[in-house]
C-alpha cells in the first residue's frame, strides 16, 4: 500500500498557493476551481488544498528545520513550536539508524498546522518520545 493523497482545508486558494509555494519551494501542479481544488507534487504524493476539506496535521521532510525556521518566521508564517530535537533513530524502524529527529511546527495561511521534520547525524542524544505539538 503506498499513501497517494493528503488533503488539507484551505480556504483562500491564492493564499494558500503563495504560502505552499513558498514553503515547498515549487508551484502547483494543477488548479480546478471551481470546486476549490488546488494540488501540488510531494515527490509522488499529492498535496490536495481543497476549500471543502477538514483541517489535518501533515508532516513535511525538510533539509533543516533549524535553518528553515528563522526564514519562515521572516516571512511572516507564525511558529507554534521551535525546532527541538525529538527522537534518535537507533534502529531504523521510524527512520534511518542513526541520525536524531528534530521537528518544529508553523501555521499555514489558512490555521492547519505543519509539522516539519528534519533528521540529522546522531548527535548522542538518548532514544525519547515524540513530540506532539505545543508540548
């Protein structure tokens, strides 16, 4: 089984398009609207906008979320959480062994949060839980 779609709730789909662009650092891929429909390509995997969908937690694989971040909250994107360090990968059943997870959260343009995920060479940080945002 292999995930194909995620949907998320946007409201304003010019708004959206211009904050998901710049955050994925691609345009979208196609645009029906109506109904509200707004797709953009995760490596496979569709990124459906839609003004009828619920609002969902997604998490997005990114080069540094240390780095990211500050250049998010430079173009206005408010920061739930900052980036901290999460989980080590000792075995690689969650990700590959031997690098640390950090994660960060930020509020798109239409209130869902983003989860962003980087992993880095393991720094000696002990195995922990994950951490949901805002905790």
């Amino acid at each position: 089984m292999k995930l194909i779609q995620i949907a998320q709730r946007a409201v304003d789909l010019d708004r959206a398009s211009e904050f998901y662009t710049r955050l994925l650092g691609a345009g979208p891929t196609v645009r029906f609207d109506p109904p509200g429909l707004l797709f953009f390509d995760l490596e496979g995997v569709r990124l459906l906008l839609d003004s009828g969908a619920p609002t969902s937690l997604i998490y997005l694989d990114v080069d540094d979320v240390e780095v990211l971040i500050p250049e998010l909250r430079a173009a206005g994107t408010k920061v739930i959480q900052e980036p901290q360090f999460v989980y080590s990968h000792v075995d690689g059943r969650l990700g590959p062994a031997g690098t640390d997870e950090w994660m960060a959260f930020v509020e798109d343009s239409e209130g869902n949060t983003v989860g962003l995920v980087s992993r880095k060479p393991k720094a000696g940080h002990p195995p922990s839980g994950i951490v949901a945002p805002g905790h």
